[in-house]
C-alpha cells in the first residue's frame, strides 16, 4: 500500500475499514476477519452491493447483522444505497469416517429419556424449521417401537432402491428415511441387539443421503442398543434432549444426557416441551405439567437450555393430518418456538464447528469457509 493511499483510501477500502466494525455475535468477531463479504460491488453513484456468507442459513442473528452493517455503511458520505444479500456455507462437523462419510455436514440426535413427552414433534418441526430457511434437510426416523415419522410427515409412498442404493423419499422439501418403511405398519417389533445394529448400519450407508447440511434422526426414547449402535456406526454432531415439566420425565432426562456424555456426543440442550398452554381468547397462561423443570435440569446437568414449546392444538391436529405445524400453521406460538429452536441448535453446531480442529491439522480452522 503506497503513502497515497493510507491518506486518501478508496472507496472500497472506507467500505472494508467501516464493515471491519460489525461482528457477527455468533463468533465474536467481524465479518471481515470471518471472510463473510463476498462479491464487493461499488458503482460511481455511491451504490454498495455485496454478499454476506453466513455458517447456517438458520442464523440467528441475521437480521441484527444486516441492521448492524447498513448502519456502518450509510456513516460514509458518498454511500447512496446498501443492496446486502445473505448466502450460507454450513460447516461441518470435520470428523471423518463413519457411515455417512462426507455426505452429511451435521447428525442432529433428538432423543428422551422416556417415551410421549414428543420427540417425534419436536424432531419433525425442528427438521423442517431447518430447511424452510434454506438448509438442506434429511429425516431419519430410527424408532423402531414406534416410527410415526412417516404419519406425521404425511409420507404415502415407499422408498425405492437404485443402483444398490435405497433412494430416501422426499416429502415437504426433505429427504425422509424411517423404520416403519421396514417392518409391517401393525407388526410388533421385537429385536435383539445385534438386528437393532444391523437395521441401523442399513439405515445409514445404504441410503442415498446427497449432500445434506443437517441430518435430524429421531431416536427411540430410552438409553439402549439404538442409541449405542448409532453412536458406534457414524460420528454425531450433537444430541438435542426433549423431556416435559413434570418430574418423571425430568429424571428420564438426565439418565439420556448422561448416556450421551458417556458415549462422547456432544449435548446441544434441553428442550421443554408442552411446556405452558395459553389460552387463545384470554391469554392467560396455564402450566398444565408443572414449570421450570427444564431449566432446572439443565442447571443441574450443566447444559444449555433450548426452548420452552407450548402446548398448542395445531401441533396434534398437523400431526395428525401429516401436515406438521411448521409447514400448516407458521404463525402459530408452537411455530414460532421451533423456528426459534431451529436458529438456536444450527447456532450451536456452527460455533462448535468453528472451534473444532479440521482432521489431521496440527492448527485450528480460522475461517468459516
């Protein structure tokens, strides 16, 4: 850099020095260090345009971020107009091996320590949560007493196999794999250790996964042969526990995180679910299963704790009828709770990502892409 222009710096350089200032809360430090502007664009009649790579479509703070910039940029005289676009370029959870290889960046476990405190829900709405703001999604129902996924989902058709490969169905913008694919709808299901790991291993390298962003794979509720065959089969980036107020399942809860923790999978939080009803007239709020548990668990096990989700008819109704209250009732509470949830968990990932060593380098990664 000449003398000349340190005193006189150029257009693009204000521009950089000025964008310099704007942090990305999920990292702590500026876009610029994080290499997120792409595609600088100045026109002569103090026109800006550029693309912001964010590490998830599901940021949570993309809208402070665009706030924080057009701020910062319009404090320059000869800015006229800011046209900011967002991209994404999700990390990955830079493990190598395992069944699913280099195929799916993010193993998202949904998981309970006890059966009807709505996993499979949560699960559901988290995964399309996800992929309606622009991450490529893939569901894989794992529970094998009862895998509602493909009710719940509204799935009718069957997978179909290609070239050796079983090719997942796609339903709501999703690629979608379950265990009632496998077994009989009204069959009971009774397998030992070794099936269970088999019907797993099938589940996850004979299926024609692509390219995902984030892989949410419902588990069946408990700590058994499921849980410790897909922790032995592929690397998982993260456990999301679902447990209610009350405190049955609050116990349940903590057996399945420290089951977790034992098998070395990282606990992104606790989600309440049927966590409060409010009444839709009124607007009073009941706490129908008791209040606080989840945060008290959390506390106690030292956890993040994720979502409160409420009690809400169009969630059972969109289960139903197959049509999950993310996709049929997006202004709902519930709704707006698993958007909020889907920002937090992608958030999570992306800044455990960040700070994880790629493999086999002696240094951490410094950027996101």
């Amino acid at each position: 850099m000449t003398p000349d222009s340190v005193d006189h710096p150029t257009p693009v350089q204000m521009i950089l020095s000025r964008l310099h200032t704007v942090e990305d809360p999920l990292f702590n430090k500026n876009i610029i260090a994080l290499e997120m502007v792409r595609n600088l664009q100045v026109t002569e009649a103090g026109g800006v345009s550029f693309t912001l790579v964010l590490a998830t479509p599901a940021h949570p703070y993309q809208a402070k971020i665009r706030q924080a910039a057009e701020q910062a940029l319009y404090q320059l005289s000869f800015v006229t107009d800011v046209d900011l676009s967002f991209g994404a370029d999700v990390i990955d959870d830079r493990r190598q091996g395992g069944a699913l290889a280099k195929t799916v960046r993010n193993t998202i476990v949904v998981a309970s320590g006890k059966g009807g405190v709505g996993k499979s829900t949560v699960a559901a709405n988290l995964a399309l949560a996800l992929g309606r703001q622009g991450a490529v999604v893939g569901v894989l129902d794992l529970d094998v007493y009862g895998p509602s996924m493909p009710m719940m989902l509204g799935v009718q058709q069957i997978p179909r196999a290609r070239d050796g490969k079983i090719i997942p169905v796609r339903q709501h913008g999703m690629k979608v794999m379950s265990m009632g694919f496998l077994v009989e709808e009204e069959a009971p299901v009774v397998w030992r250790g070794p099936m269970m790991h088999q019907a797993i291993q099938q589940l996850l390298s004979d299926v024609a996964w692509g390219d995902l962003d984030y892989l949410v794979i419902d588990m069946p509720p408990g700590t058994g042969d499921a849980q410790i065959s897909l922790c032995q089969s592929t690397p998982l980036s993260g456990a999301v526990m679902v447990t209610t107020p009350q405190d049955v399942a609050l116990a349940d809860v903590v057996k399945g995180i420290a089951m977790f923790q034992d098998l070395n999978v990282p606990i992104l939080g606790v989600v309440e679910n049927m966590s409060f009803y409010q009444c839709p007239n009124c607007g009073e709020i009941s706490h129908l299963f008791g209040q606080g548990g989840g945060q008290r668990i959390s506390e106690r096990m030292e956890v993040d704790f994720l979502a409160q989700i409420p009690l809400d008819a169009f969630v059972r109704e969109g289960g139903d009828e197959g049509q999950p209250v993310v996709i049929a009732r997006p202004d709902a509470p519930a709704a707006v709770a698993f958007v909020k949830l889907s920002q937090v968990v992608a958030g999570r990932l992306a800044v455990m990502n960040y700070r994880k060593p790629a493999p086999f380098a002696a240094d951490p990664l410094l950027k996101i892409v």
